[in-house]
C-alpha cells in the first residue's frame, strides 16, 4: 500500500524549519580573510573620522580673518612659515598673515581655520623668504576636512550579521581591526543517495547518472555562507545510509541528504529517521518541484532531506535550507531577496499547486522582466544553471500571460528579506 | 607653478585602458574549487541528459498498446515480471500484458513505452504471482523522461567565460568535469602610498589615518574575481616607492597603487612613471570623485593609479579596473551591471562633471529605486559600506529631483554590461 503523505503549506513548513533555528558564535579571523563573512559584533566607530581636521587639497593653511579686505586690487601678502606633507604634523601656530604649505590629507595645524587652493595664490621668493598673495576672501572652515564629517565617535556603522563587502572591510581597517569578529560558518554534512549515481569521474552506464546533487548543494552552501562537509555518495541500501548519518550527526550542525524521501520501495530515509528517532517536522509539501522535501529534526539538529531530483532539490535548498544558514550567520534577513516582475512570455499551465520556476530575470531601465529558462520540469539540470532567480506561480491560478507582474526570489543577491514568500491560501489546494 | 592636467571623458579613459586588454589562459581545477571561476571552455554536452528513458515516478512499466481498452468496467491484467529501482537495469523485456516494477529514475525496460503509476493500480498476488490491474489507457510516452529532454548531445550549454554558479557545477558534475577548466586569475600587485598610513593594527597619531584603501582594494580585486599581490604600505619616499613598484612589476600582471597621484609636492606617481619609461594613458578624467585616476602602461602591463582618497579609489577601480579583470576572465560583459532607477530624493547639487554617487538600490515590487547614501565626498569612508551601486549623474547636469530616473551601476550583481557606461559630452565640460 502506498503511504498517503499530508502536505503542508510552503509557510508552514518554513516556520517549522525556523523553530529550529539557532545564531552561531563568534569567531576572530584575519583582515586579510575577511571577505563575505558575516560580521560577529555590531561596528561602532571608537573615534571620529577623520580625527583631525585635515585638507582635502593641495594648498595653504591660513587663518581666514586675515583674508577678510583681500581683493584682487588689494591682494594680501602672508609668510609662508612651514611646509607639511599628508603624515606630517607641524609644531608651529599659524599666526597673523601667516601661511603653512599643506599637502592633500595633512593635518591642519594650529592657528589656521581654513585652506586656500594652491591654484588661487600666487608664490613669491625674496631674500630666501618665501610669500603667498591672496586675491579673495576665504571663509571660515573653507576647505577643511573637519573632525567627525565622516563618522563620528559612537556612530552605529554596520550592523552585526551583515555581510562583509570591499566597503565594510575600508570601515574595518579604518578602526583598526586586524582581527575581524564574524560568525563562525555551520558546518552542513552532504550525504547524496541513490544507487543510480556515478561519481563525477566514472564512465557513464545504462541506467546510472552521475552525481550532480552533491556538487550543486556544497556550491549553494558556500553561496550562502556555511562549510561544506563531504560525505561519499550512498547506494540505496539502509545498512551503510543510516550508518553515513549517524557519523555526520556527531560531525556536522546541520545534514542534507538528496534522494531516497520518496514513498519509493528503495526511498530507506522515512525507516532511517524512525531508527535515529528523528522527529518528522513534515514530509510533504504543497509545491512544485520539491513536494517530497522533508525536514527531521533530532536534539537541535535538522535533517534536511531534499529530493533526488536537481530542480527540485535545488529549490529545497533555497526555500528550507537558507534561512536556516543565514539565520545562523545572525542576518536579519535570511530569506532569498524578493522582487516583483513582469513576465515576458506566456506561462499557459495551470498551478494547482505553488510552482517555483527557474527563470531568469533582467534590468530593462529600472524594471525588472523575467522569463522562465529551460524545461519546467523537476528532474531537470540544465534550467538550474540558466536560471538566477526563481518566478512563484501560486498554485490555485490558471497559466499567465507576457505582461503579468510576477513574484520572484533572486539567488545571487545577498540583500535577503526578513519573511520568505509565504501562500495566499485562498484557492490553492493542499 | 601647479601643472595643468588636461582631464579627458570617462568612455575615453575606458576606451584607453581597454586597449591594453588580454585574455587569460586555462588552468585545470578540481570541481571541489570551481565555485565562482570563470569557465575555460564553453561547455558542450557529450551525451544526451538523460541518456536513456526513464522513470519520473514510482510504478509500472509497460506496452501502452496493452491498455487501449481498459476501463474502470473492463480492467486489464498485467503480470509483474520484474523490479528495479534507480541504477537497475533489467534483463527482462516487457512483452504483452507484462509490467516491470519501477523506481523513480531507473530505466525504462526493453519493450515498454510508458509508465503507469503506483497510486494508479491495484496489486494483487495469487500463487506467488504478482499481477496488478489497469483501469485506464495509458499513453505512449506517459510518465517517461525522455532521453534528451533536458539536453541534446552537442548543445552549447554555458559559454565560456560564465561565472561557475551552482547551477553550471551541477551541469559540470552532470557532464564528468571532475577537473574544471577555468581561466586562470589575474594577479594584482597592491601598493598603498602615503606618509599618513598607518598600518591597520598601529595606534591613531595625530594626522595619520589606518591604511584602509589597501584592504578595500584587495577585496574589490578578490570580488572581481582576481589574486591580490599585496606589498607593504610606503611612505611618500620615492626610492622605495620606485623599487616597489619595479618588484610589483616582475611579480604581477597589473599593478594598483593609492595616492600619490595628484600634483602635490608629495606625489611622487608621476616621477616614477617617467622613471619607469612608462607610458602615461591619461592622468585626468572629467569624473567626480576620481579626477586625479591615472593610468600608465609598461609593455603590456598597466600600472592603475588610483586616488589616495577612498571613495574616489573605489570608484576607480570599479570604473576602469574591473572591465580589465572580468575580460581576463573571458566575460564578454566585463563592465557593471547597468540599470535605471527612480531617485528617492532630491539630489541638489549641480553636476560640473560626471558624479558617480555611492548610493543604495532597492527592489520595490518590479521597480528599481536608488537612494545616495552618506556624505558625497572623495575622501570619505563610511558612504562605500554603505552602498551597493553608483548613481551616475552626468556632468552638464543642474541638481536631480525625487522620482526623476538615473543611471545606475550595480556593485554585486554579476551580470554584468558588455558597454561601459558612457556620457553625452552635451553640455558637460572637460
């Protein structure tokens, strides 16, 4: 008899993946590998920046009272009493009529309030004297970098769990982090099943396939930001299975395996969570591809049990998976990043159930279009490497047509949401 | 006297550096460090996916012809002969009023045409006899995943020079690629210049700043998907600087240095480049921030000097560093991503030059909006954290309102622009 499995709303099986969720902890790493983690601590500035008043020119460093009747008739005359490079600080005070050469990012030195351009003077050298004449009046605060117009002590700059980018890591060197506080990444165990898979350097044969599952899932970890643990592909047979689980259990934070949750003769994973005593948080969903998806959990470790089939699988993983990684990273929004937009060519089957299809989606001026990319159907590889997104179709509706608006969840944008796509219910069958 | 630089348009300075573009060549990697190369080769299927019918459910394998009359009245008899699931293959032909069970995924036995699913049938067995009955006509073809319909023997399915996301890996996989061929990265000398840099773990002092252009850099290098060569920080001392760079210049294929590029007294770029023989592209842009962005060439290396300042550093690099990186990768769109979007505020500063404004872009329904984030200044650090794109703002320009549409350049997106963004030369000034 073949087992009726209940499905349940693609919400529903989110908020039971989330009940799960648990943040990671921190871990130092160098500046220099750094990139893409996510940030452990909030970023707060411990200084102003810049923490000096500095020039942003190449100029002369003058008190600007002084300037006050300078005119083009009545240019007035100003010593030039010292000269500092960007680094360099001078032990003199500007004072009345006096001048200091200053270089772009030099410090400005004490007496003088503002900078006049080096193109706006003229230079003269007497008697190894060396004068400035100004031809105008210059304000006060002309040309001043000030103190704190960057950033200024205490400011909250960057949000702990953010994702660090060639910005935030200039931010980090500004305040002096050589050792960087981010979140240590989960480490996800990837068991592929199936007595069907070759491995990647194998001759084909009749009736097998090589694995591309496992390859796919370690890249969309990676691409969400957590490690990657290998495991060798199994064959269906439930003896080296559950024993390949039980040892990723005590390995990993997290286990996805691919194939084998089905109500196939072969499918051993339903009989494997029942011998680890693994609670079944659902096992069916009302989606396409990836109604099969099934979620366990044992203690506080999930087992993510994706189909054996790429698009579904694929999807399994950026729906259930993510929010679960990036939850973990301490992002405030784990979920794929969602967008409105038009579709560019007529979709005509029906949607009894939430449809995810891989598409691609594009900029033309500042709307997005999308377009489905390859054969919707779940088994299906070559729609995953065309696709940057995916276009959800919420079941209950008919086909749409070119020039309807569209939800979609973008793969490669790293901004995220705070709540994942979440069902209608209005007329979408369970 | 101050030396007069002659500024030339942004498409030129492109146009310039790219004309010192070169591809890189092919190295072999293993598929477990493919993720986010650039592909070597275009990837053209060797064998049909899939390679032989199979089975897209669980259930029976049969001869269509055989149903023609069943009916829920008059249910045909088939006797099972056989079972395999995925990986299997029998020995066993299906012949009239035969049925092999099979699992998803195994292939579709000799003589069958179709497959009937398990939900579908009633299973009986007599006398150790497996038979089951068939209510229904069956198609031919039903529920069998052809050979080739996901891809055909020959396809062109990823051009060379794509990103390997993790949808080509699972193509890779699926095709044997247990070594990758991917392009070889660039290697990018870094050398930041300048009396006032600190290094990142040294305490402030009064008129010196962290080195932060160094590290933002390296990541920016890292992001557009090259090596980074890094070298010390130096001083404005031109022996060092000079041995610096002729080392750089052994050891790399193109060098980036921060600051010393202007006309200060200090700026000691220019010295060297005559030293070196270089020969200069240009060494003024009619770009806000950035003007000061020099590029030089030796043989076929390209020496990038970049502004000393970090918001006019960053831009540099995206603008006129990037393309020559992601055409080393063989991308045919080695420029950022372009797109439009609707201005949240009022942006009122005229425009003399070109602008490219740090901002942020945001995803509201199908539309794209932009906001500029933090203070418009070439020597600022906070405003590139925060922002994901640049707002570009033609020169010749008055100040923008809210709701009017402007260009954008997106920071992470990978897609990508075969064209650089380029101005109108209308009314802008040079």
């Amino acid at each position: 008899m073949v087992e009726r499995r209940k499905p349940i709303w693609v919400k529903d099986a989110i908020e039971k993946v989330m009940e799960w969720k648990r943040l990671g902890s921190i871990e130092w790493v160098s500046i220099n590998e750094c990139d893409n983690r996510f940030l452990g601590e909030p970023l707060i500035s411990d200084h102003d920046v810049p923490h000096f008043d500095r020039s942003p020119y190449d100029g002369f460093a003058i008190r600007s009272e002084d300037t006050l009747h300078a005119t083009s008739e009545n240019p007035v005359c100003f010593e030039v009493i010292d000269e500092i490079g960007a680094g360099q600080v001078s032990p003199l005070k500007v004072g009345p009529f006096q001048a200091i050469r200053i270089m772009t990012g030099a410090a400005l030195p004490q007496g003088a309030d503002s900078v006049i351009m080096l193109e706006l003077v003229r230079e003269n050298l007497k008697d190894n004297k060396k004068t400035i004449m100004i031809k105008r009046k210059v304000k006060t605060g002309e040309n001043v970098s000030c103190k704190g117009e960057d950033v200024k002590k205490g400011d909250h700059l960057i949000q702990k769990g953010s994702i660090i980018t060639p910005g935030v890591k200039a931010l980090l060197a500004t305040f002096g982090y050589s050792r960087v506080p981010v979140i240590k990444k989960p480490v996800i165990g990837v068991i592929a099943t199936g007595s069907e898979l070759l491995n990647v350097d194998e001759p084909l044969e009749h009736g097998k396939i090589r694995n591309s599952n496992g390859y796919m899932i370690e890249s969309q970890i990676i691409r969400a930001g957590a490690e990657v643990k290998k495991y060798e592909n199994r064959a269906d047979e439930i003896e080296s299975l559950y024993t390949a689980i039980e040892t990723a259990l005590s390995e990993c934070d997290f286990i996805i395996t691919t194939g084998g949750v089905s109500v196939g003769d072969y499918d051993y994973l339903p009989e494997i969570y029942k011998r680890l005593g693994a609670n079944i948080l659902f096992n069916k969903i009302a989606m396409r591809p990836g109604s099969v998806t099934t979620v366990a959990n044992i203690g506080d470790k999930l087992l993510f049990g994706l189909s054996g089939n790429p698009s579904a699988c694929y999807v399994g993983f950026e729906l259930y998976v993510r929010p679960i990684i990036r939850y973990w990273l301490h992002s405030d929004t784990p979920y794929l990043t969602k967008a409105k937009a038009t579709l560019q060519t007529d979709f005509p089957k029906p949607n009894p159930f939430n449809r995810f299809v891989r598409s691609q989606i594009k900029f033309v001026n500042d709307r997005l279009i999308v377009d489905p990319v390859g054969l919707d159907k779940s088994n299906v590889v070559s729609s995953i490497a065309w696709a940057n997104c995916l276009m959800v179709l919420p079941g209950g509706t008919r086909g749409y047509k070119a020039g309807d608006l569209v939800d979609v969840l973008l793969f490669e944008d790293q901004t995220g949401s705070d709540e994942p796509w979440t069902e209608a219910r209005k007329s979408s069958k369970l």
